[in-house]
C-alpha cells in the first residue's frame, strides 16, 4: 500500500530481498555502493557522501541520461544502527541545521529497517531466508506525500531496491 | 557575540552558572520543571511534553500575560545524552516527521551543551566551579538567523536562564 491512514503521511513499502542485512547497510551507507544502485536507471547518481551517525551529512548528486540535473541534495543522518536501521531526512543538514524548502518541493525523512528472515527457501542471504527490507517516506503533510507518491515513491524506489540486490547477486 | 561567522547562521550564547550540570539538564528535559523557567516573565509556558531519546517529542505552549498566544510548538528530539548534551528541532515533529514553515516563521535547532567547571569559588554546583551552559540556536540563512536575532534570541534565552538557575538556588 503506498499511502498510510491519513494522519501519519507516510508512504511505506516492503519486500523480502535475498541479500543479508549486513549487504543493505552497505548499500545505504557507503557512498561508492551507493552510488552503484541509488538511482532507477537511466538516471545515475553521480556522487554521493554519507556520514552514517547522527548529525552526518548524506548527499547525493542526480544526474538525467541527457546530463540534466535533479534529484538528490544535502540531507542530515539522524540514527544509525549497523545493520539494522538508517533514518535520514531531506529537512535537515549536517549538524542539523534546517534546510529551506525549494520552491514547489517539499521535505521528507526516510526510514530504512532491515529485518533477517529466519529459514526459507530464497538462493541467497547467508542461507537464511533473506532480509525483510522496509522503506517508509515520512512527510509534513497529505499533498506532500501525494506529491511524492505522483512522482513515482513506490515504483522509483522499488526500481533502485532491484539494483541494489542484483549488486549483490 | 549573538551571530557567528555568515557561513553557520547560528545564534549561540554562554555562561557560567552555579547549578549542576544534573540540574540543568533537568530543566531541559523534565517537563514540569521546565514549565517554571522556560519562558521570560510575564510569558508562561503553560504546558511541556518531553521525550528525551531520539525521535521524541519536544511540545511546548507560551501564553502571555493576557492570555495571548505566541511561541512554542511541537518538535523533536536528536540527541539526548543525560547532563551533557541535549538537541532537538522545530524542522521535525515526534517520529521525525518533517514540520512545515509557518508564514513568515523559521525553523531552528537548538544545541544546549552542559559542561562542568573544575574548582573556582561558585556558591554552588556541588562544591565544583559550577558549570558552562552553551545555547546555540542554528538556523537555515542568514535571515532566519537574523530575525531569530531580533525576535531577541539572546536576552530571552538569557533571561529564561536566569529563572532556571533561580529555580535551583
């Protein structure tokens, strides 16, 4: 489901990937990994840093396949349990200082959790059953979360998850 | 100095104060007592919810000396480290949920820092030099900063400190 009852303005989806926790963690905070799957192709994620502890930056850097800028910007770490959970935001930046709101956009913070899967049949993730991977996008207010769910939230980031676990395929 | 260099946009202010730094961190964090100082006379914080851990709650309500409304608003904890560190944000609620700008408004994140003082002849603070309470106030731009600056930043905190020392005297 793409929208959670009205008041809390998330937007969450989850799947159960056959890579380990330890592999997602990599991907979400190690800027050259990151930089390998963060965007749905033809887009590309052109630089990144991640500072993965509370107060640390975590910037990224878009680019479109004709060199057009978009996506991406300077967003603030705010928890980081290895392999586990990794909660950042686009409303702060490093050292938690607040961040404008560009014209017509809006701020987010997201929610990343790793869950192993005890047993199962999948081919990969340690010989366990795989990692339960949630990712929820938390927002201010319902047209934000519309807003970001018009611009593709589910599929965009379903689409980056895919390359993410074929990294490590 | 209220204003550091341009490039942080931060109000910041510090003092000497002959409580512990167990008392400060009290003030800031328990809610009841931090009713009873928080808000220069004749203002009142009429009522506080605190949530000292990442994530949580920072809600605060000022009414003036003729009811009036003005101030406070509901926020989020950072960081939350027992009688050393507190942080939190008015750019976030509860669960990290990014909070829009009022008209007009600015957000801002508050970094209090409490750090004991060895020896010294204070009157209190367990026997010890009292100890050193650093406000910072960081902000988005420079025209927040200013006008968090004009709003009188420096004085309120001040003067709010003053009647968190007196609770303790």
């Amino acid at each position: 489901m793409p929208v959670d009852a009205a008041p809390t303005f998330d937007l969450t989806f989850q799947r159960v990937v056959p890579v380990t926790a330890a592999q997602l963690w990599q991907g979400w905070t190690h800027a050259p990994t990151l930089m390998k799957w963060f965007t749905p192709a033809p887009w590309k994620t052109i630089d990144a840093e991640i500072d993965p502890r509370p107060g640390g930056i975590f910037r990224t850097v878009m680019r479109g396949p004709n060199g057009e800028a978009g996506g991406g910007g300077v967003g603030c770490v705010l928890e980081a349990v290895p392999n586990r959970r990794f909660v950042w935001t686009t409303a702060l930046g490093p050292g938690y200082r607040p961040n404008p709101v560009a014209e017509g956009g809006f701020h987010f913070t997201g929610i990343l959790e790793f869950e192993p899967v005890a047993g199962g049949a999948m081919g990969a993730g340690g010989g366990t059953g795989g990692t339960l991977y949630r990712a929820t996008g938390r927002h201010a207010t319902q047209a934000d979360a519309d807003q970001h769910a018009a611009m593709g939230f589910e599929v965009g980031w379903g689409l980056a998850l895919d390359q993410l676990v074929a990294l490590f395929a």
